[in-house]
C-alpha cells in the first residue's frame, strides 16, 4: 500500500509527544531528543521526509524499550486524548512485531478505545459485513477506519476458528462465583495462549475487535471479584485487630498480618498487567481462602482503625493542558493549487471505500432505517433517491439511470467523507501535525467536489435531455448539500486562521 510518507510521520511525531511526557512523568526530568526530531522541527518540515521518517523510527524504537505495558495501562486514563490513543493504535499495528510486549501494548491501546468510545453507547448499534450478511460490530468499523492505511494481515481459517473461543471463555468467566474459581479456571492464561497463537493475524481489525470487547467485560468482572475478595480480608483484618491479634493466615509458609493488608494497594496492583501480577493476584485469593477456612469471629465492643497506607501522590495524567497551538495564517485558495495528483488519488481510494460501506449498508438494512446510516462520529442521512441509488442494481449500467445513480452515490460518500474529516479537524486541535493533514486532506476533498459538480451537472443535463427530469432534481439537491458542506470546510478554515491570528 502506497502511502503519504507525512502522514506516517505525523502518526510517529503523535507517538513520539506521548512517549516523552510519558517518560518525563516517569524519571522526573526532561527527554533529550535527537535533532531534527523536536516537535517545532517536525511542524516547520524541515529537512527531507523520508530521512526524518527513518530517523524517527530507529529513535521509537529505543523509546519503545524504555515504555512497558504497566506503564500504558497507568497513563491511559479516562482524561487521554482519543487522538493520541488511535496514532500509538496505527504505530503499534503498522510494526506487525509479533513479541508479547508489542502485542500487549496493542491489545491495551485498543481495549482503552473500546471502553472509552467518543460517543455514549457508541458500539451498541449494529453495523453490516463487507459480504452484506455477516453482522459487522461498530467497533470494527471504526478499527477499519483507524487502520485504513495499514496492510491488514492475512487472516487464516484457523485463526478465525480460534476467535470463535472467545464468547464461550467470557461466558464461563461470567459463571465463575469469585476470584478463587475464576484464578483457579486458569482463563486468563488460556486466552493469553489463544492471543499467542493468533501470530500476526493479532493485529487484523476483525481480531481486535473480538478481543477488545472480551477484555473489558473480564476486567470488569476480575475488578469486582477482586475488589470484594480485597474488602473481606479488611475487613476480617479489622476485627481481628480489635481482638488483639495481627496474623491473618499462613499463605505459601508466610504469615499473613494486619500491617501487610493495611498495605495492600488494591488500585495499584490492578493497574499492573494481569500476566505479570498473576502471582500476586493469586496469593489474593489464597488468603481469602485461608481466612474462610477459619472460625468465624465476632467483633468486639471497643473500637480500633485498621492502619491505612498513606496516600500516594497522584501522578499528573499524560494528557496536558497545552495552550492552544498557534498555526499559520490558513490560505485556502494557495493550498488547493498544491493539490497534488498523489493527494487526488488517495482520497479517491478512501471515497470508494466509504461507498462500498453505505452501499452495503443499505443494501442489507431494514428498509424503515437504511436513509440513517451510522458513520464513525456521526449519523448520515440520506434522501430517499440517494438511498434507491445506494441500493439500485444497475450502477454499473452505461444508461441515464445508471449515470445518475453513480452521481448521487459518488456525493453522498464525497459529503460523508468531508464531515469525517471536519470532525477529526476539531480533534486534533493539540495536535498540530495530524491538524494539518486533516486540513490538506478537506482542501483535497474542496477539488473533487469540483470535479464532481462538473460531472453531476452533466447527469442532470443528461438525464433532462432524456426526459427524466425528476431524476435531475433530485441531483440538485444533493448537490446542493455538497455545495453547503464545502462553505461549510472554507468558513472552517477560515475561521481557524482567524481565531489563530488573535492569540
């Protein structure tokens, strides 16, 4: 797959914001970062692109040793940018590195995206397969979007037979009573050997989406589970406490005592990836075990607190609060002259594939909703001509009506295409690099509504010529719809570099 070597370099440069603060947070001090690569060098372009893609791919790959899981886990929080999430998402699936840290680190990134949809209740629509049968989650249509310009890797028969064990390992997960039988089921080291196996094919939209939705309704579970194991052995520690004595249970040849579950850091420990704080989690429930074993004791009449940790300071979230980034003055009109071939050609490639999405969309939907078709961040509506031409057989016809049923298609897609990227615009506002490749890509998409206004006005003619002269009005007004949303990028953009111009 070809693709725009700025585009990759402002995922990277994204990649490389998050990883820098993330390290700064940790070691308390500033990143020195190789020159060339600083973010006001990136955002001034210097220096040749490929040369400085491939500079910043050997300094990520450095930084990578350097970022662990658990240090993802902590620094995704519910304050992260959804932005920033979707860039380390295309950079840690673009690697296609096959080790457990690199897919762990994806599958985290792409549980957060899931938890965390933009809109509430985002993934609970349904969506259609690209055969127009098999049911297509949300999640996977926004993980088709996201990745669009990856090479998705091959995915195997086999590999879908193992995906197909997912459901049945969530619902015996669901079954399980408390944390000793849900350890004790060894799920979790059974879906990590599942998530082995699945090789390269981990990073295929279709497996992310399976997988994200499994993890976060078994963490959800494995909380509450250990949350309620965690406040039974306090609170037995607290009566054993008022009692006088301090030894809980003996776990493994260790006394267990009242000072080592005053320390116990229930949230701290739950930010730790599962696999590495197995172990740990499993002495948990060794000791709830040990303590149900026990007689029951009553609480006295007198009363004494449980010594509680001392609060540990809140790291600040990765997420800043930058001032708003200054860009420069927004020329609409010089940056659609620059528009290259090479810009018009990708984008073509993205319209077609939004069209074959709406097309099967409405080909498969119930026929009272197919004109509200459920888009990334939006909802599209269609008129009902636009949806006969979505669906109509003859679009590859050479005949009037085949003409303009390809005109109405070809505007609807242009229409939601442009109102995706205005809404990424709006996103990326703290991110200068991927604002302005949202930019050249809406200036991208001013020059093929052009084109297109000029090959929808001869359907129009063509098809008045013919005698349809319904068929043309309904051109029109579509049309009209194309025209209002490109007002609506130029104000956009103009207002931009407006508002830029007053900080």
């Amino acid at each position: 797959m070809v693709e725009d070597p700025k585009w990759e370099l402002a995922i990277l440069a994204t990649v490389q914001g998050f990883y820098e603060k993330l390290l700064q947070d940790s070691i308390g001090g500033e990143i020195p970062v190789p020159a060339g690569l600083e973010a006001i060098s990136l955002q001034e372009g210097e220096g040749e692109v490929h040369a400085t893609l491939d500079r910043m791919r050997r300094w990520l790959r450095l930084l990578d040793q350097a970022i662990t899981p658990a240090m993802l886990r902590r620094a995704f929080t519910t304050e992260t940018d959804p932005e920033i999430a979707e860039a380390v998402l295309r950079y840690f699936t673009r690697k296609k590195d096959t080790s457990d840290v690199n897919r762990d680190k994806t599958d985290l990134v792409a549980t957060f995206l899931y938890r965390h949809p933009r809109v509430p209740g985002q993934w609970e629509r349904r969506g259609f397969g690209l055969d127009g049968s098999l049911p297509l989650s949300p999640f996977e249509i926004a993980l088709i979007e996201i990745l669009a310009d990856n090479d998705v890797p091959f995915l195997s028969e086999e590999h879908v037979q193992l995906l197909r064990r997912f459901d049945p390992l969530q619902e015996e997960a669901q079954n399980c009573r408390d944390l000793n039988a849900l350890l004790e089921s060894e799920i979790i080291t059974r879906v990590r050997e599942l998530k082995q196996a699945l090789d390269s094919s981990f990073y295929h939209p279709g497996v992310l989406a399976t997988i994200a939705p499994y993890n976060a309704a078994f963490g959800a579970k494995f909380d509450e589970f250990f949350h309620a194991a965690a406040a039974e052995i306090r609170e037995f520690a607290l009566v054993l406490q008022e009692q006088g004595g301090s030894i809980l249970g003996n776990v493994e040849g260790v006394d267990v005592t009242v000072e080592h579950v005053a320390a116990l850091e229930e949230s701290e420990l739950l930010k730790i990836d599962y696999s590495s704080a197995l172990e740990k989690f499993r002495r948990v429930s060794k000791l709830k075990q040990a303590l149900e074993r026990r007689p029951p004791i009553r609480r006295t009449s007198y009363s004494s607190s449980l010594p509680t940790p001392a609060p540990t300071k809140r790291s600040p979230s990765v997420k800043a609060s930058p001032a708003r980034p200054q860009r420069r003055v927004v020329d609409v009109q010089a940056m659609r002259a620059a528009v290259t071939p090479q810009q018009i050609s990708t984008e073509e490639t993205k319209i077609r594939q939004v069209e074959e999405s709406i097309r099967i969309f409405v080909r498969v939907a119930d026929p009272k909703f197919r004109q509200v078709v459920p888009m990334r961040f939006f909802n599209l509506t269609l008129t009902p001509a636009e949806a006969d031409a979505c669906s109509a057989e003859y679009l590859e016809e050479k005949s009037p009506r085949g003409t303009v049923a390809r005109a109405l298609l070809r505007i609807v897609a242009v229409v939601a295409r442009m109102t995706t990227e205005l809404e990424e615009l709006k996103r990326a506002e703290n991110s200068p690099s991927l604002w302005k490749l949202h930019a050249d890509s809406l200036v991208t998409l001013l020059e093929t509504a052009t084109g297109l206004s000029e090959s929808a006005s001869r359907a129009v003619a063509e098809a008045r010529n013919s005698g349809n002269t319904a068929a043309g009005e309904t051109i029109q007004v579509s049309l009209q719809r194309l025209r209002h949303r490109c007002t609506l990028i130029a104000d956009t953009l103009a207002q931009t570099a407006s508002q830029t111009q007053t900080v």
